[in-house]
C-alpha cells in the first residue's frame, strides 16, 4: 500500500555543518507530517510538525519543508551537533485519519 | 512531568510462550498507543485506546496479540503464543487527548527476543 518512505538510509555530517534530511511519500492524501528522532534504546521524540496547507515551518535549528507537487518532504538541521545523531523518521496521517504511519528512517552520524 | 514508563525493558522467549508487557501513560493522557518496531522499521501501530475504548486495532494480530486498557489509564499488551516474527521493540505512547495534531510522547519500550 501506499506509504512513506526516505531516500537515504544513512547520512554522515561534520559537527557545525547543515544535515539535510528527506523524505518521500506516496500517498497523496496525506495532509499532516510530523518529524520523529530516535536516538538508540530510546522511543522516538517528537520534533516538528506541518500541514499541508504550508511549506516551511521552522523550529528551533531545524526547519522542516514541504513540496507537495512532488510529494517530498526534508528536515533541514541547522549546525549540526552530536547530540543530533540519532535515526530520523517521517510519518504522515491522511486527511481525517488519525493513523500516524512512519517511513524507514534515516541515520544520521555526526564527526566530530 | 514523568513520562511514559513501559516494562519490562527487555524481555527473552521461546516461540509459542506467552509475554506480557505493561504501560503507565503521562499523567491524564487520554490517548494510548501500542507500536510494534522491527529492527530498521519505523513503528507500526498497532492499536489505539481513547480512554478505555479502542479507536483502531486494524492492524493488531488478533489471534495472538491482545491489549486492554482497563479504567483507562496502565495498559497491558499480551503475546499468546509469541512467534518467531514477534522478535521486535514494543513501544506505547500516549497522548493528551484524540487528535492527529496531538503529540505522542513515547516511553522507551520494551525489546523482546524470541528464541
């Protein structure tokens, strides 16, 4: 069935450099994202969030981008640090589901 | 505020025993969550509590897997009999109230091993 899903398995940053982190979804009813860090032996933590009624919505060092056209969304981490290594996930709902799907993840590492 | 507590962290089987795992939401947290995660996956939910009723267990295997959550704040998951492909983190989350916008705040799961 229809899901989300990310390009990148994994993705290695220098400490102080931008991460960007992306995502593709297919199913085109999908109108809210929320973007997920789950660090080792711990649950997933909740970072930032966008409807589809917008395309970019920034946080605290991160911001988060949505191309509905082509169904993309990334999670752009600014002056990455190695506290933010971690797996990264997207998930969707659909219009007027309250079903969270997760995609894959993505790892990020961070050199320091 | 405390967060979502789960038990045990860890949990090892043999295939057809029976395994039960326990969650104590936030504080007045009307939702709940059962996510089962497989090594490299991304959660799957598996059902969905709004106080002591269930909004979505589409997705649970009913034949083996069973949850409540009984005067709608711990809830219990149970495995009878595990399989092989049972092997995976158990994660509950819960949530202030029903909504998608709500955020789900996750306790740190309980990872089961089936010999």
């Amino acid at each position: 069935g229809e899901s989300v899903g990310l390009h990148l398995p994994t993705l290695s940053v220098q400490e102080g450099d931008n991460s960007i982190i992306n995502c593709a979804y297919s199913n085109s009813a999908s109108d809210y994202f929320i973007w997920y860090k789950q660090e080792s032996g711990k649950g997933p933590q909740f970072i930032i969030d966008i409807r589809s009624n917008m395309d970019k919505r920034q946080g605290q060092r991160v911001t988060v981008l949505l191309n509905k056209t082509v169904k993309h969304l990334s999670l752009q981490i600014a002056a990455t640090q190695p506290g933010d290594s971690a797996v990264y996930f997207c998930a969707e709902n659909e219009t007027g589901g309250f079903k969270t799907i997760f995609g894959a993840g993505t790892r990020l590492f961070v050199k320091a | 505020e405390a967060g979502v507590a789960q038990s045990p962290r860890y949990k090892i089987i043999e295939k057809r025993q029976s395994v039960a795992f326990w969650c104590n939401p936030i504080s007045g947290h009307a939702t709940l969550y059962w996510y089962q995660q497989i090594l490299g996956q991304g959660p799957k939910l598996l059902i969905q509590f709004q106080n002591n009723g269930v909004v979505d267990d589409s997705q649970l295997p009913k034949d083996r897997f069973s949850a409540e959550r009984l005067k709608g704040v711990d809830s219990t998951l149970k495995i009878q009999p595990a399989k092989l492909e049972d092997s995976a983190v158990y994660l509950c989350a819960s949530s202030l109230s029903f909504g998608r916008e709500q955020p789900q705040h996750f306790g740190d799961g309980t990872r089961l091993s089936i010999l």
